[in-house]
C-alpha cells in the first residue's frame, strides 16, 4: 500500500467486509521485526486499485496525523 506522496506504507493485511457485503476497512500492517501493530483504514481512503497494489488518497504525513 502507498500513499498520496508514493511513500509505501506498509502491507494489507485483511479486509473487513459490513452485512451489505461491501468493502468497509482495510487492516494495514506496519512496523517492522521489533514492533508491529495493525491500522484500520476506511475503504473511502483508497483513491487507486491496481492489481496488486493501492494507493490512498492520503499523503504520508495525513495518514500520521489520523493514527
């Protein structure tokens, strides 16, 4: 996953899909081998999917400031 700006951000790892069956929260993964946690995005921060990679619509620097 990248933001706005290009910088990666880190992996999904796992979707959250509502009762409608439609897409509501992407579970992003970051940190690294000492420390990890788990970020939920909401499925409207997502401005581009490609095949295997998205993109927000948030620069790295927004994405902080909302975690």
């Amino acid at each position: 996953m990248y933001s706005a700006d290009g910088h990666h951000l880190g992996s999904v790892d796992a979707v959250v899909v509502g009762d409608d069956d439609r897409l509501t929260h992407l579970l992003l993964e970051r940190g690294h081998l000492w420390w990890k946690r788990e970020v939920a995005l909401p499925a409207e921060a997502i401005s581009k999917f490609e095949s295997d990679m998205l993109t927000l619509g948030l620069t790295k620097r927004e994405l902080g400031k909302a975690i």
